[in-house]
C-alpha cells in the first residue's frame, strides 16, 4: 500500500529541525509536520525569508508551533552557534533533516576556505550532527535524515587529494553538486553502520525528492541556455510536496529502519529505493568521516572495527 500525507502520525512534543526550512522541500516539509503537531526549528540563514516562510505557514495552519534559528551552513562558527543556542532552549531533539543546500553554483570559498557545495550541502550538516548528537542520542527513537539527489552518481569518485577543487582544478558546477550528495549518502550510509557498532538507539537515514521542483533550480538558472532547459523539461518535474514526501516519510515512518534510503517510487509516492555500488563503497565514507573529523575538529561514533 501507497504511503501517503496521510501515514504520517501525531507529532505532538517532537522537536524537530528543518535546515533550509524556508523554501521548497524544507519549506512543504516544515508545514506537514507542524501539521501533525510537531514542534518545527526553522534553521535558516536569511531571518527575512524565513519569517515570511513562517507566516505563509500560519496562515494555513494557525496553531503551527515554528521556532525561527538562524543557521548558514556554509559557516563553521554559525553552525556552532545555533548548536549553542539550540541546547539553550531544548533538551530533546526527535529528528535533523539536513536538508539545506545550494546546486550548481559558481566556484567560491567559504569563509572557512572550503568549496561552498561541500561547505554548504555536506561538512555543515555534519558539523552540526556532531554538535547535536547527544542530543538526539538522548531522546528516545530519534533520527537523522540526509537530502540526497539523483544527481549523486555525478560524484561517484571522490578525490580526497582534492576537496577543494583548489584554483578550480577539476571543478564543475554539476559535478561538485553531485559530489556533496554522494557524500550525504556516504555520510548517512556510514553514520548508521557506526551507529549499529555503538549499540546506539538513534538511526541515520537518507532521502531524495526525485524530479521535483524546488526553488534552487531556478536560481541557478543563470544564463539563457541554462533557463531554457528549464523550460524545455519543466513538464516532467513534479510539485515540490512530492519531491518532499519521501524526507517526511523518513523522519516519521514509525517503521523505517536505519540506513534505508527514501525517493519516489510508483510515480509519486516515497518508499525505499537502492542507491549505486559507489555509495556503499566503506572505505570511501570511512575517510569522507575521517577527513571530515579533521576539518571540523569533532569526533563521535568511533569506528568500533
């Protein structure tokens, strides 16, 4: 049977984090669980988008409980600082969707001197998992959901001698998207293996919107070409809420199982898909982990082999 809108159970006392929370999946996915009563964190780096996100919300649902948090995933010290802050006024967190992210932009460092796609779409969300992991280690059933993308196989070989794509070398637009969601598999993938190993009761989870529509396709539609393939393929993706089904299905199937991984299936409606050979390769996502310690300067979930 179809999973639908409709599965998704009663939320009331769950804290939940939405990185991204203010447009297109993160947006479609904060409304639904605060449908279902769920207390929804607004992680997001622009206060003005996201009040505006949050009023758009109450409208519909008026008795919505949305906590807006500033957070820019690109920056090492914002994600420290909301880290703080969340403790400050939580003591539990149910579920993290990692969702936040920015595709096929121009080549630019981050404050930090890393890549922005690896900066923004993946070392900020583990950084921040790392920040909060006790946490949610603390709070009975809870979980980690990673956005991935079909683009992940873009990123099938990842250099570990090039993170950066120093000076540019080697960069791609497509191919550096595509690499920062082969590494939010890799880091789901491994997370739960270490997870598992600890005899640790939170699970790591992964999901993808399929072709949906979201708000970062055509901001980064920057020239002719590029929006008139917009155009062209418009008709074939779907409306943003099913592109985000399958992450609310992940942070809420009372039935998942860790490690699994979400995406449309039959169409339209989200259940467990396979990802390719590359995504489990261990040895990838144990130094992705490793290298990943080193750049952030935290460590959790020891590798137990």
């Amino acid at each position: 049977m179809d999973w639908t809108l409709n599965d998704i159970p009663e939320l009331s006392g769950k804290v939940i984090i939405v990185t991204g929370a203010n447009s297109g999946l993160g947006f479609e996915t904060t409304r639904e669980l605060a449908c279902k009563g769920a207390k929804v964190v607004m992680a997001c780096r622009n206060f003005q988008r996201a009040t505006t996100a949050r009023q758009k919300i109450l409208d519909t649902v008026p008795n919505a409980d949305l906590d807006i948090m500033l957070l820019d995933m690109a920056s090492q010290k914002s994600v420290a600082d909301f880290a703080d802050k969340f403790r400050e006024k939580y003591e539990r967190l149910d579920v993290l969707i990692n969702n936040a992210g920015i595709m096929a932009a121009p080549y630019s460092e981050t404050m930090d001197g890393f890549e922005n796609h690896f900066a923004t779409n993946y070392l900020g969300h583990f950084a921040l998992t790392a920040r909060l992991f006790d946490l949610l280690e603390a709070t009975a059933g809870a979980r980690v959901v990673n956005v991935s993308s079909l683009a992940y196989f873009l990123g099938n070989k990842i250099n570990f001698d090039n993170l950066f794509y120093k000076n540019r070398k080697g960069y791609g637009r497509w191919r550096a998207y595509g690499r920062s969601k082969m590494e939010m598999l890799l880091f789901a993938y491994e997370m739960q293996r270490r997870l598992t190993a600890a005899g640790k009761s939170t699970i790591a989870l992964a999901a993808h919107p399929g072709l949906a529509q979201t708000n970062i396709m055509p901001a980064q539609a920057k020239n002719a070409v590029s929006r008139r393939v917009l155009s062209l393929f418009s008709h074939v993706f779907k409306p943003t809420i099913y592109g985000a089904m399958p992450l609310i299905r992940a942070a809420t199937d009372e039935t998942v199982r860790g490690g699994e991984y979400f995406g449309p299936s039959k169409g339209r409606m989200p259940d467990v898909v396979k990802s390719n050979k590359a995504s489990h390769n261990r040895q990838a996502a144990r130094k992705l982990w490793e290298v990943s310690e080193e750049l952030t300067g935290l460590h959790y979930l020891d590798d137990q082999n």
